[in-house]
C-alpha cells in the first residue's frame, strides 16, 4: 500500500512537471470538448457513423491543443477564439454561477447569496429583508434584489 502511495505521488508529480510545458485547458478547449460531446450524443441518437466521426475529430484535437508544447500558438488560438465569443462565454459562466448560487440559497437557510452582474463577485446578504438594495464590495455596482 505503502508503495502505491509512493507511486501515485510520484506520478502526479511528474504529470505536473510535463503539464507545466504543456498548454493545458483552456476556454477554446472547453469548447472543442462541448462540441464533440453534442456530435457523440447525436451519433448515439440517430446511428449516423459521420457524427461519431465529427465527435472524435473535436475530442481529439482537443486532446492534441491540451498537451501541446507550442504553448504560444495554442495562447493566440484562443485569444482568437475568445476575441470573437468571449462575451458568449462569460455570459454563460455568469448564468451557470447564478444557477449555482440559486441552489445555494435553496439550501441555507440563513443566506441569499447573489452574483455581482458587472463583476462576478459573490455576496451574500441575510435572507427574509424582502427587497433590498446590495452594493457589490469588489466593483460599487448596485441592484436590487429580492431575499
Ligand atoms: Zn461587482
């Protein structure tokens, strides 16, 4: 057991070590995975043997930009990519934060916690105020929500 141990360490550290010169995930990336997921699950869906195809091209160069050592090239590929969709991306993991915090606040009973629109910051106010007004403590933006 003991050694296992020691070989897990060691093999985590060297994982890091090679992925320290490897570009690794980044926003395109995300999108590359998403993409090939959705042609998978057509492919399972209607058997056409031209989504599974599409599915696995989108994997595996996802695959290929995460352990790229061309670190460089991969970084302007997606300032490229998030040049042109980034405000698509944010928007998206803005809505899936606050998807998050709504369930968060399903769950406590003491707090609302709400995402700051402008920033993202996180705040929590004590629940049952009714309508209040929050300012953000990161950017001074304010809104008003309900509690
Ligand atoms: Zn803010």
């Amino acid at each position: 057991m003991e050694l296992l141990r020691k070989y897990v360490v060691m093999f985590r550290q060297d994982m890091r070590q090679v992925m320290s010169k490897r570009c690794g995930q980044d926003e395109l990336n995300n999108f590359l995975m998403l993409v090939g997921f959705v042609f998978i699950v057509l492919s399972m869906l209607t058997h056409r043997w031209i989504f599974t195809l599409l599915g696995a091209v989108f994997v595996v160069l996802s695959y290929l930009r995460v352990f790229s050592v061309k670190i460089e090239k991969r970084r302007k590929e997606n300032e490229i990519y998030m040049r042109y969709l980034g405000g698509v991306v944010r928007k998206v993991h803005h809505y899936k934060l606050c998807v998050k915090m709504k369930l968060k606040t399903s769950r406590d009973p003491e707090f609302s916690y709400f995402v700051c629109s402008h920033c993202g910051q996180i705040i929590r106010v004590p629940k049952g105020k009714n309508k209040v007004s929050i300012r953000c403590p990161r950017c001074s933006e304010t809104f008003i929500r309900k509690t």
